[in-house]
C-alpha cells in the first residue's frame, strides 16, 4: 500500500530469543489501533502475550490483512557490520538473512561453535573487540544511538546513560541481542514474502515493519523492578497525554512483566510520532543499506 496513507495500527514487539516455551511468557506486543471512540491518541491500546514467534508472525500477517496501514516495531538487531556480512561473502541484509534462516544462524548460536567472536556465557568478550576496536562489534547505527559519548543531543544520550551498548555478537549473558536477532532475522524474510516492507532495506510501504530499540523508547529507568514500572507510568501518565486513557487491564500487565512494560512503552512512543513512518525513505548511504538503521523519533529528518 502507498506509503502517503495514514496510520491504522502501530504494533510494538519485545523480542526473544529463547528456543523453548519459555518465549510465549517473553514475546509481548503493544498494539495501538486507530478508533474514534479511542482514548489514547485517537486510538485504543492492548498488550498482547502469550504467542511464539511462529505464532507472533501468523498474527501480524492477519492483523495486516485487516489493516494494511500498519508499522511494527522489533526490539532486536536486523544485520550485521558490513565487514562481516563482507567475510561471509554476502552483498545484502536479505542475503545474510536467508543464510541465517537455512542453518546459519543456530550454528552461530551452538555451543560448541568455533567462531570466538560470538560470545556470551560462558565466554568472554575476544580482544578483538575490546578498548578502542570495540566499534568492529557494532553496526555504524549502534554506534549512533547506543553510544553515549556518539550522540550528539543531550536528550537521547541521556536515554541510555549506564546502560552498556549491546553487540549482535553477544549471544549469551545479561541484555544479550544477539541470539533474538539470530533467530528474528528469518521472521523478516516472512513478512517480507507476505507483504511488509522492510526499513530501511526496502522502498517504504504499508505494512510495514522497522528495527527499535526499548531502551531508547523508556529511557532511564529500572525495568526489573515492578515497583519502579510502576511509578514510571503514573509519572508518565501526569506528564504525557501519549499515556492517557490506557485500561486498567494494560497498566496491571506493564507493572507485572518488564516484557510487556517495554512493549507498551515502546508503541506509545511509536504511536505518538506516528506521523513520521510515512515520511522514511530507504537507505541510499551504503552503511545503512547492508547494517540497516534503529528507528527512533526524528530519524528520517
């Protein structure tokens, strides 16, 4: 669908990556849907568990259907630095991920895989990613919104001030990305096949599907405890209308799962700078082009 339509519905979803059952409790979306008897945004807002990835990905094909003006939103990484796309002998994202989805991936994950630059629990970070090569371990986009001392305003460097930039190489460990991003990628080509565009590898249309980052969504805020979720959304309630008019169903699920807090957050802040999606343009700087971009508020100005 053109890319000048409005917006029927925002999806935000809070990946994972685990391989069991266990991703039915940690897959969580946040969905706004457009309703002029909506109270949030000209919208009504719902949080969304208890689906595996297979199971997430059928929906979001349906609900398409139904409302084909549609963004979502991934919390993990869509590519790899170029370098290394380079030394695997692929030219695009769609490559690598068509290598990832036919057995790549899992043997990157596999535990007893020898390439030492994925690293996590139980092993360490390599040196060739340590002090001043960190910058190999991160896309040119990590480096632009995850690295403090690399963004340029105050306001979104202060967004993720403590928090420590997580690589795709990191499969394992706290805050790991990229075991989600491994086992996400295949999911992109899917939706692809089924009709989403793909930012910013593709030419925007609807539906359409974008690479965020929760951190940069929620801002500071200590997301493992329930009590601090919850003074997070009643101070975000008294200082934006983009939290107004939520249920009583949607908050009780925010202060009970950090999962389904960075969903919900993460498609308010989508919903609200919703008119900017029909504004992005694909990728002609050859970076962004092969690394893909993080979406956040304002990028493609």
């Amino acid at each position: 669908m053109s890319i000048e339509a409005g917006m029927d519905r925002v999806v935000a979803v809070d990946w994972s990556g685990d391989k069991g059952p266990g991703q039915r409790k940690k897959i969580w979306a946040g969905v706004w849907t457009a309703s002029p008897k909506g109270r949030t945004m000209g919208g009504t807002v719902t949080l969304e568990g208890g689906r595996t990835r297979d199971e997430l990905s059928g929906w979001l094909v349906e609900m398409a259907r139904q409302t084909p003006r549609m963004v979502v939103g991934f919390d993990f990484i869509f590519s790899y630095p170029a370098w290394f796309l380079k030394e695997h002998g692929v030219a695009s994202a769609e490559g690598f991920w068509r290598s990832v989805a036919s057995g790549q991936g899992e043997k990157w994950l596999a535990r007893e895989c020898e390439d030492i630059r994925f690293w996590g629990k139980p092993r360490k970070k390599p040196e060739e990613f340590c002090g001043p090569l960190m910058h190999r371990m991160m896309r040119r986009t990590d480096m632009e919104v995850k690295v403090v001392a690399q963004i340029a305003e105050p306001a979104k460097a202060a967004r993720v001030v403590g928090i420590a930039p997580k690589s795709p190489f990191q499969i394992g460990g706290s805050g790991s990305v990229g075991t989600g991003s491994l086992r996400g990628m295949p999911y992109l080509l899917k939706l692809r096949e089924a009709g989403f565009s793909v930012w910013p590898f593709d030419v925007p249309s609807f539906p359409m599907v974008v690479e965020m980052y929760s951190r940069l969504m929620t801002g500071p805020v200590n997301k493992s405890s329930e009590e601090a979720r919850t003074a997070y959304l009643a101070r975000k309630k008294k200082e934006s209308a983009a939290f107004v008019g939520l249920s009583r169903a949607v908050i009780a699920a925010a202060r009970e799962s950090e999962d389904a807090f960075d969903a919900l957050v993460s498609c308010l802040v989508m919903t609200e700078f919703r008119g900017e999606f029909p504004e992005l343009r694909q990728a002609t700087d050859p970076a962004y082009a092969i690394e893909g971009q993080t979406w956040t508020p304002g990028v493609g100005r």
